[in-house]
C-alpha cells in the first residue's frame, strides 16, 4: 500500500476526549524516547507531522492522525524515570482508558533496537496479549547499528520477549523496514473490513430467523 495523505486530527488529553471512529485505529506505544513521533514522520514521508522532541516525556497525550484508510493514534510515552510518580500513574490510567474505550485493529509496540527491552515493555507485551489486542513489536533505530549488531541485538530482544525473529518488525526514520510495516497494515485493514462485512451478515441472518 501507500500513504498518500496524513494529517494531524486532535490531541486527547483525558478519556472524555478520545475519539470514535469508522476505519481501523492502529496504535504506537513504546517508552519515552523510542522514536514514535519519528516512526509516524517515516510513516507519512514528512518531516514535521508528528513533534519529534530531545527532552523524553514530552508526549503525555493521546495525538491522532488521519491516514486516509486508517488512524494513527500515538500514546503517551511510558517508563521515563524523572517523572514523578503521580504523574506515571496518570499517564498509565490515561492509557489503560484508552484500550477500554477504544476499538483499536492494531498496536505497534516500539522497543529501541539498541537495548534490551525494559520492564515497562514487558508489561505493556503482557497487557496486550492479557486483553487479546493484535500487535506486532517493531524496533526503532536500525540505523544505529550495523548488519550483525542488528542481528545480534533482535535476536536478543525476541528471547527477552518470548517472540520469533522473524516476527518482529525492525525499522529506522530513514526509510528501513517501512515496506514490511505498511504490508502489516495493509492486512489489518483488510481484516477490519472483512470482520465488518462478517458481523454485517450475521446481523442480516438474525433479522431474518424472526
């Protein structure tokens, strides 16, 4: 597939705010810092839709994109240790509510390629698998590293993760992996329509069993 627009929609900073909508919402969660602002820019091939920041935590709202076939929605960054605690509590209620209220097709965990994934990314694999919500991990900053350090390091956090290799999605700002990622979404809007289609049709044998 390709992207041919996006554009920037809302940002939601607490549950009554979070937005509805007809088309698949595919979610990016990951730490502070992992590259989410700079793997949405890659995704929409511009520079400046999503607010890319040195300083980690900046991002505590929900930010939702218009992608044409589908929503992108960035959640707020977990796991930076200079934010008080009160603060990491509310941005974890802030995003466990968000899961609730939301229909989301699919959620791309980022986890940042050069390190071992911490307990916040091991807790955030657990809730998704816990809540049966579909998602693939994908690493950030591939270009970080060489060939064999990349190897190295993915096949490392796919043990750290209980996943396969081969089921992990490794990616860069500068264009890498990008291909491998729209694929992905191009089958999860494909099975958002195919279940609409689905429940459409069992709705339409009910009526009709009267």
């Amino acid at each position: 597939m390709q992207i041919k627009m996006a554009t920037f929609i809302k940002s939601a900073a607490e549950p009554k705010q979070f937005l509805q909508f007809d088309k698949p919402v595919i979610c990016c969660t990951g730490r502070s810092n992992v590259g989410k602002s700079s793997f949405i820019n890659m995704l929409a091939n511009q520079k400046k839709l999503a607010k890319t920041s040195n300083t980690p935590g900046r991002t505590r709202l929900v930010n939702y994109f218009d992608f044409g076939e589908f929503i992108l929605a960035d959640l707020p960054g977990y796991g930076y240790a200079s934010v008080s605690k009160q603060e990491k509590v509310k941005w974890g209620k802030t995003l466990e509510r968000f899961f609730e209220l939301t229909e989301i097709s699919h959620v791309f965990a980022l986890v940042d390629v050069r390190h071992k994934p911490t307990q916040d990314d091991k807790d955030m694999i657990k809730y998704l698998y816990a809540n049966i919500i579909p998602f693939t991990v994908t690493t950030t900053k591939a270009d970080k590293l060489s060939r064999a350090q990349l190897n190295k390091q993915l096949k490392e956090i796919s043990q750290e993760l209980s996943l396969g290799v081969g089921d992990i999605i490794s990616t860069s700002y500068k264009g890498y992996g990008k291909d491998k990622v729209l694929e992905k979404i191009e089958k999860v809007i494909e099975n958002f329509y195919n279940s609409q289609a689905d429940s459409d049709l069992d709705d339409d044998v009910g009526e009709g069993e009267e």
